[in-house]
C-alpha cells in the first residue's frame, strides 16, 4: 500500500436497514477502510469486532429488527484515527445499568459480553442517548505508527 | 462460510469439529442446536473441535457458556479442543478461559474424560 493512500482522508456513510445482512456489511466495509489506513492484522480484527458487536446492538437491540427503523452508519478515517459512528432509531438506554461480565455472578451469562468487547478493542467507546429517541455509539481507534 | 459442525464418536466420547465462524445468526443457532440435541441424546463426554473457527463473536461465546452450563447440569462434561489464537484470546479477556477445559491434543483430550 502506498504512503498516499494511507494518508488521504476517506469517509462512508450508509443507511441500513435492521437485519444481520447490515451487520456483515459494516463490518466488511470497515475492514477495508481499516485495511487502506494500514492497521495490522490484530487491530483489524479488533476494529471489524467492535464493529460488529455494535451493529448488533444497534439491529438487535436498539432497532429490534424493526424493518421501519434503519441504523445510520459512518466511517472516517484521516490522519491519525479510525473513526466509526452507529446510530439507531431503538428506545435507548443506560449503558450503567448493562452487568459488569467479569463479575463472578455474570460470568456464566449467555449475554452481555459486546458492551465490554468494544471498549476493549478501541481507544475510545462513547454511548450517547439521543432525543427523542436511539443510541448514538462513535468508536475510535488511533492509527500508531509500527 | 458460516459455520460447519460435524459429529463423530471416539470411544464414548462425543467430538464436535466446529468450522468457520460462530456469530449472531445462523453459526450461534447451530451450534446451540448441535449441544442441544447431544444433551437430548444423553451424550455426557462431549468435546468440541474449535480448530478451524476463523471467527466468534460475543453471541458465539454466549452459546459456548451456555453449552458448557447445560451439559455441566446434565451431568456431562464439555471441554475445547484446538482454540485458535483469536478465541483463545477472547476466552482469556472475557475471563472464561478457565472455567473451559481446554486441550491443544485431541488424544490427551479424549483420555481426560476417562
């Protein structure tokens, strides 16, 4: 990959509609923008994960697979980050009120991993309720020269 | 590819070789399906094949706890074969690696039921 096209800004934006096949888009249209930033291997399967785990959120969760309600999706990348916004059309919610998962008494849960999958393979995980309505979730990952 | 599971008796022990990815949808509810109908079927030695998951997301973990919780109930034992570096990561920061069985041969794994 060249060093130009590393550092030219690019940005996708995407209306989706609620089901898995938006979830699967995402994550392959973040790979590649993550691909052409230069991340590696390791930071590219974080990203295309923190990616996914949000999307479901956002279909499953927010919009409940509502086929009125679409996910709004965004990547941008410039110089120095990656930076990724979902947003849905759901009720919200208190993003304190979501169970540690490393707690003894959750461990054993057969959900309420993704939350914390997120904000451990980004630099930044921001969760903002919108009014009236939905959940607005902007990653970040920074861009380290190796 | 989604997900690919193939069943296969060693001895009394039931192995389940698991291929491609277990996320949300189609690769999470096979995989339930497939440690459902064991635990139906009264199999009490199971051991799943992880070796050629390419992918798992936080509902493919949900359905390996979730497996390990009903077999474990059901008087079985469930235990991992082959994870690959990915999963074996993911088990580690989710703090489940050491509630799993987990064994990189699978001779040394069949003989750990006896």
């Amino acid at each position: 990959m060249s060093n130009q096209s590393r550092h030219e800004a690019e940005t996708v934006e995407r209306s989706l509609d609620s089901n898995l096949d938006s979830v699967d888009y995402a994550e392959e249209i973040t790979m590649g923008v993550a691909k052409r930033a230069g991340f590696d291997e390791d930071d590219l399967t974080k990203i295309g994960m923190a990616v996914r785990e949000s999307m479901v959120n956002a279909v499953v969760h927010g919009n409940r697979y509502n086929a009125n309600k679409k996910v709004r999706f965004s990547i941008h990348k410039d110089t120095d980050r990656l930076t990724v916004r979902i947003i849905d059309e759901g009720e919200g919610f208190d993003v304190e009120s979501v169970p540690d998962p490393l707690a003894p008494e959750n461990l054993f849960r057969n959900s309420g991993r993704g939350i914390f999958l997120i904000r451990s393979f980004m630099d930044d995980c921001r969760i903002r309720r919108l009014e009236p309505g939905g959940t607005e979730v902007t990653l970040v990952k920074r861009m380290v020269s190796k | 590819m989604s997900v690919k599971l193939n069943s296969r008796q060693v001895g009394d022990v039931s192995v389940v070789d698991v291929a491609g990815r277990i996320t949300l949808g189609e690769g999470s509810t096979a995989l339930r399906d497939a440690l459902r109908d064991m635990v139906a079927k009264n199999h009490k030695k199971i051991l799943l094949n992880l070796g050629d998951v390419s992918y798992i997301d936080s509902s493919g973990i949900g359905e390996l706890v979730s497996g390990f919780t009903s077999v474990t109930n059901s008087g079985g034992q469930l235990k991992l074969l082959g994870l690959t570096k990915r999963v074996k990561d993911l088990l580690q920061i989710t703090k489940l690696y050491t509630v799993f069985d987990v064994h990189e041969d699978e001779s040394s794994a069949i003989r750990s039921f006896a």
